[in-house]
C-alpha cells in the first residue's frame, strides 16, 4: 500500500488507525484535550496502546486496561477518578456513535 492510501499511524504500535473509532487522538478532540486546529499537528495512536488514558473508559463493551505505577488510577484521588471516568467513558461512547450518525468534526466535541 502506499503511504498516501494510508491512514494516521499509531507513534506506539506503527500500524495504521484504520478506524475513528479507535482513535486516541480524536478521543482526546472529543474530551477537549485537543484543539480542532490542532489535529493535522497531533500524533495519533490507538486507544489501547495508550493505557493512561485507556484506563478511564468504563462500559461493558470496552475491555478494562490496567496501568501499573504512578499513573495508575487506583493510585489516584477517587475524586478525580470518578470525574476523569465519566469524562473520558463519555466521550468514548460519543466516539462509538460517530460512524453511525455520521457526525461532522464540528458534532464531535461533548457538550
């Protein structure tokens, strides 16, 4: 395949984020994390392959991701936690939705 019918690579794993789905870095636009003008700039990667921000994505259809040492929620302020989970699980489902309604970049973002 050549490289322009290629998609972003992940800087973790190499292969490509064949779907937006899985993307991390359109994980973090739809969480506010990333600017809109910035995506062009930013390096992606698979959700899974970043599991800091992996572990915080709670539902039933999401393999739970552990992280052991300092960035280990279960090391954190359950406070903090708590509001970093429901942010990012939220935005994961939003993510889910995006193939379905065919959403513009612009719908992505929570409200």
């Amino acid at each position: 395949m050549a490289k322009c019918d290629q998609g972003y690579l992940c800087v973790i794993c190499g292969e490509e984020v064949e779907h937006i789905e899985d993307s991390g870095l359109y994980l973090r636009y739809i969480i506010g994390e990333v600017r809109a003008e910035e995506l062009q700039a930013q390096p992606e990667h698979h959700i899974r392959c970043n599991p800091v921000l992996a572990q915080f994505i709670v539902d039933k259809d999401f393999e739970a991701v552990s992280v052991d040492g300092p960035f280990d929620k279960r090391e954190l302020d359950p406070e903090e936690v708590t509001l970093r989970e429901s942010l990012v699980t939220r935005g994961w489902i939003r993510l889910q939705e995006v193939k379905n309604k065919q959403l513009s970049i612009s719908e992505l973002p929570l409200d």
